[in-house]
C-alpha cells in the first residue's frame, strides 16, 4: 500500500513538472525586446563556442535531437518549436532560466547571450532579424539608486542616476535592476532583473501576499545588476509598509537549535553541562592518580 501510494506521489510530482515547464510564461515587455546590434558571422561563431560551453550538454548539437534526457526535455533548440519563439522570448529565457535549466545573468554577459541566440538563428533559414535597438546611452561610471512604492501603480518604482562628465547628475537609461526583501537568513530577490527605461525608472510588482513585521513593514533594497563588477553603485533601501501584516515571534524567541545561548533547548543545555562536568572530573582523576603515584614513587 505503501509502495502504491509513493507510485501516485512520483506521478503527480512528474506531471506537476510537466505542467510547469509548459506555462513559462515571458511578459508581453520582454516579448518585444530585440538585440542591440546587427547579427554577423563573427557573432556566430563566438554563440556556437559559448553554445558548446554552456548549452550543449543539455540542449545537445543542433539539428541531432540528441538532449539530455532531463524532466522537462530541454529539446532542441534549432528546431521548429524553439525556432518559433521571438527573440526577445528566447534572451529572456537564457537570461532567468527555470528549473533544471540555470540562470544565466549571472554567467554570460548581455552580448555573450545574444551571441547564442545570433549562432541558433543560424539554423533557421526562414529567420529575419528585427531591426536592432541601440541601448540608451549609459557610461558605466557611478550609478546611484533609489526606491518608492507608488500609491496609484501598487508598484515599487527604483530610479537610477548616473555621475556625468560635467559633474552633473543624470538619468540612467539601460542599467539592469534586481529588487530584494530582507528575510531571516538573508535577502530574496523579488520578480525578474528589469532594465530602467528612457526615464532611468524600472517598475516591479510586489507580491500581495510577502510577509512583514506586525505592522506590515518590510526591507526592500534595490540593486544594480553587475556580475562583472565594472560599476561603482550605490544601492537603495527602504522600510516600507506593504507586506502582510504578520505577528510571528522571531527565531530566538523560542528555544530552538538556532536561537541564543539563553533560549538553546534544555536538554542541549543539560547534555553541554554533564559533558563538561564528566571532562573535569576526568582531568581531576587523572592529576590526582599522577600524585598518587608520585606519592607511592617516594616512599
């Protein structure tokens, strides 16, 4: 009965992931976004070798249906399904990944991602490239953020500024943004990067049901989205009063394995004290059997 019942389990659990990787659904915004530049054999060429680095022992050669057998297949990304997709579809996936698949933003730049997709149309003769959009101006020098939560969008607004030549301050348009929520053991980045627009403003959802204090506050910190580190930035952080109210004691409140030494749970207490207790009285038997024998040596 056992058994039956872990068979029905594995099953749901498998059509579950099923289901799941084919609602990975792309926002509409990202759907339209199209390279930065014209597409060349050069760029071709660089896709194939990062392709053959970071792709191929999942997605397999193109053109061989020869993946990886994982759940969900990650199938081959030349053919007709994959090729259906739009650009903008296929960098956002790279670039958020989704279980198995591993994000990618952190591992290839901008360019190296698109340099994949330029060496994947490559295999689609029916492919026309979108006519390319240049990114706004940004000089990579200081990049400063700051935040607010929009009262009439329901939507945390990050603006980003950046130090110009002149010493003048202005918007930065083009900088990638990640928004953060402080947690216990550290901080959960909520939604997707976003990339700030001609205003230097990325906008980000906040989800409705995110646990705060009792009052409803919660941290949330902006930051710019930088793996290189190439950037000197400054991120921004806020107390803001749009989480679920939640009244929950804290985690050293309670005697647990990870609270404070005065709240650790009776029995770790009890088992330290004896431990301690039984080591001293070794060491104490010990000095006094070597005195006694020095002792018996004398006489």
């Amino acid at each position: 009965m056992r058994f039956k019942n872990l068979l029905i389990i594995i099953f749901i659990f498998s059509i579950g992931t099923r289901i799941s990787a084919q609602t990975w659904v792309v926002p509409d915004d990202q759907k339209a976004v199209v390279a930065p530049f014209k597409f060349t054999p050069d760029m071709q060429k660089q896709g194939e070798q990062l392709y053959q680095k970071n792709c191929q022992s999942c997605h397999g050669i193109p053109g061989k249906d020869n993946w990886a057998k994982l759940t969900p297949p990650p199938g081959d990304l030349s053919k007709e399904k994959a090729q259906k997709q739009t650009d903008g579809e296929m960098f956002y996936r790279i670039t958020t990944g989704k279980v198995p698949m591993p994000e990618f933003r952190n591992i290839l730049s901008e360019d190296d991602r698109w340099w994949v997709i330029a060496y994947l149309r490559s295999y689609n003769p029916k492919y026309v490239q979108p006519n390319p959009v240049a990114k706004a101006a940004f000089t990579g020098r200081t990049v400063a953020l700051a935040l607010k939560y929009s009262d009439p969008m329901k939507k945390i607004v990050v603006t980003a500024t950046e130090q110009l030549k002149d010493g003048r301050s202005g918007l930065a348009a083009g900088v990638e943004v990640m928004l953060f929520v402080k947690r216990y053991f550290g901080s959960m980045q909520v939604g997707d990067v976003k990339t700030t627009n001609a205003r230097g403003e990325a906008v980000f959802e906040f989800p409705a049901d995110l646990p705060g204090n009792k009052d409803g506050y919660v941290e949330v910190s902006a930051r710019v989205n930088d793996p290189k580190g190439v950037m000197k930035t400054t991120p921004a952080t806020a107390n803001l009063g749009i989480a679920l109210p939640t009244d929950k004691p804290s985690l050293t409140a309670s005697r647990a394995w990870w609270s404070t030494r005065g709240n650790a749970p009776i029995w770790i207490l009890l088992t330290y004290t004896l431990s301690v207790i039984i080591v001293w009285g070794f060491i104490i038997y010990i000095v006094i059997s070597i005195l006694k024998i020095r002792k018996l040596s004398r006489g």
